[in-house]
C-alpha cells in the first residue's frame, strides 16, 4: 500500500459546526455532505456534524442521500436539485425530502408518495432569486406553491433560494433576501405556512443575518475554510483536511538537472531530490510545479523540482537531510507551518472548495478525533 492518504480531523468538523452555529442562533445548520463530504468522506462528515448538532443533512443526489440513510443516519435529508423522475421511488423509499420547481416533477412526487402510503409528502420550493441554475421564477413559485398546497399527497414544508455572491455583493444579496421574504409573505397571506425558510451557504450565514432565516446550509465552512478570506472572521474555524504522503526514494543530482517529464527546469545547484507517491491522478494539480507550489518536510517548506506526474512528484530539498519515510505534507500542518487548500486556490487561480473535492479515490481517507 502507497504512504498516501487524506486525513480528516472529526473533531474539527464538529467544532466547526458547533461553532457556527453558536454564531447563527437561533438558526440551525443544516451541514451539506454532498461530493463525498466536500472530499472529506460524506458519511463520517455527516456523523460529525450531528455530533456538532446540525438538525439537516443536505445532498445532490439521491443516491448520496441514500448512503447516508444506509449509514444510520435518521436527520432530515434534503436533496438540493430536482432528481430524475426514475430516481423518485428511491427517494420516498429512503424519506429523502425533494427540492422542486417545476411542475410535472411535483405531481411525480406526489404520485409516488401515494403509491408508497408515504402522503402527505414533503416537498421545499426552490425560487430564483438571481442564481439562475435551477429554480422556479418568483411569479412561477407562487403558482407551484398552491400546487402543492392544494394536493393533500404533499406538504409545503419548505421554501428556499441560493445566493450566489453573499460573499461579495451584500446589496445584491440584500435583494434576493428581500425576495425571498415577500415570497414568505405573500404565501402566508394565502394561509400557505411553511415550517422552514432557508437561504444562506457558508458566507451567507456568516456575514448576512437577515439571510441565516430557519436553517442555513453550510457546507465549505463545516470542514474548516472559508468562501473568501474575510468571510465570518469572527467565527473560528479549523480546517478538517491533511492531505499526506512519504519520502520514497532519495538521491543527489548535480546542477542543471532537469528532473521529471518535459525536463522543463534545471536545477539552480547541485541538490538532494526526493520522490513522493502522489500525482495527478490523485488530485495533485499539474500546474502546482509550475506555480511555486510547495510540501512540508520535517516543518520546512520545498519546492516542486518538476512537473508532477501521474503517480508521483519530485521535490527538491536542497542540502537538508531528508530520509525514506520522512512525512510529506501537501495540504496541512506540519510543526509550526501550513499549506491550506485556498493557498492552492490562489496560486492555480480557482477556489478551495475545487481543491478539496479533487482529491480522488485511490487516496483512503483516515479519521481522527482530537489529534489521535
């Protein structure tokens, strides 16, 4: 077996949600677990969070949905996006609670439900308040509101939107908030009631407390990282995630050798360089050698000293001494120093929530609580 793994802090996941939580009050968390728990393993994700007393669980797919219900978990599980019809009798089969915004999937739910003697079913309404990638319109909402209300097969239990810049744009999000709320409104005048109004992700949450309404639904900031770097600083938050491997292989070449494929860089001097099994095919961005992208060995930083390949890197330790076996880290802390995911994301030009959930399969992921 390979000396590489991710390590997951559960203990960090849980103080994270707890202290988001005391952050929000008295709005509760509803921890998003989709992507495998942001690459972090949605099932041991999901069962920190509860711990840290996240009252809802949130999905993409069903299928995610149910391995967490095969996992024990018994929270309410909210699937954020219209599944295909085919997938709805898995769905009440596992008591997964849809997202819907049109029309002909409500009715879908509803028939289902019957058949199942699952009624009355319920269902959150998805409105588009500016996000525009899913969501009825405010005036369709409405409309597939009293669809709902008026089919005894399905309760309105929820409505919900997205925002996408809560980040960066707080008078764009005050609007879709405002939206949002007349929708409330509007609906309740009708004597239409729901029993949850949700809008915030992590920033949302954090920086907008008008946003925070019943639930919010965090996900980046569950694992420790924030959506930018002012985002909730009065909220600590310790990131869940080490990615880890070891020294395979060590030898000393002269200067001017240009290790690694494309033999794109000569070494400035004569330098010990060391070989790490983690590449691409594991999550390692290609252009983190050609960026300055840096590992921690024994608590100092090293450069890449070539193009990182499918299966391995090579990394240049000048004249320290590093032996086979010596931990390398990637993302993470070791000793005194760090290298976080959003420093990936700045230098390869995305954002951490990429970095994160790139990292594939061929990586196991090992849990810990409280450094053990």
């Amino acid at each position: 077996m390979r000396p590489s793994w991710i390590e997951v802090d559960l203990d960090a996941i849980e103080a994270n949600v707890r202290a988001i939580r005391a952050a929000i009050a008295p709005a509760d968390v509803c921890a998003v677990v989709k992507a495998d728990g942001y690459g972090h393993g949605d099932i041991a994700a999901a069962h920190a969070a509860m711990a840290g007393g996240a009252t809802w669980l949130a999905v993409a797919l069903v299928a995610e949905g149910v391995r967490l219900r095969e996992s024990g978990v018994d929270l309410p599980i909210l699937v954020l996006s219209e599944p295909l019809k085919e997938e709805i009798d898995a769905l009440v089969e596992w008591s997964l609670t849809p997202t819907a915004y049109r029309g002909d999937f409500i009715d879908a739910v509803a028939e289902v439900a019957a058949s199942e003697d699952a009624t009355p079913y319920p269902v959150h309404l998805k409105v588009d308040t500016g996000m525009h990638r899913v969501g009825a319109d405010p005036t369709a909402a409405i409309e597939l509101a009293r669809q709902i209300h008026a089919d005894e097969r399905l309760v309105l239990e929820g409505i919900a939107t997205h925002l996408p810049v809560a980040e960066s744009d707080r008078e764009f999000t005050a609007g879709q908030v405002a939206d949002l709320v007349e929708l409330r409104d509007s609906l309740a005048a009708e004597g239409i009631d729901v029993d949850y109004v949700h809008a915030a992700n992590t920033a949302g949450a954090l920086d907008h407390p008008d946003a925070r309404f019943d639930f919010a639904r965090i996900g980046l900031g569950i694992y420790g990282l924030r959506p930018a770097p002012d985002a909730g600083r009065g909220v600590e938050l310790v990131p869940a995630m080490r990615v880890v491997s070891a020294v395979t292989f060590v030898q000393r070449l002269p200067a001017g050798a240009r290790p690694s494929y494309g033999r794109v860089r000569p070494l400035p001097r004569p330098s010990t360089v060391v070989t790490v099994p983690l590449g691409y095919a594991d999550g390692i961005p290609r252009r983190l050698s050609e960026l300055g992208g840096e590992v921690l060995i024994r608590g100092q930083r090293y450069p890449f000293a070539g193009t990182v390949t499918m299966d391995q890197v090579v990394i240049d330790v000048g004249d320290d001494l590093v032996e086979v076996g010596d931990e390398v880290v990637f993302i993470g802390r070791q000793g005194t120093e760090e290298v976080t995911a959003t420093e990936w994301a700045d230098m390869l030009s995305t954002i951490n929530y990429e970095v994160v959930c790139q990292f594939g399969p061929r990586l196991p992921r090992r849990y810990f609580k409280g450094g053990s």
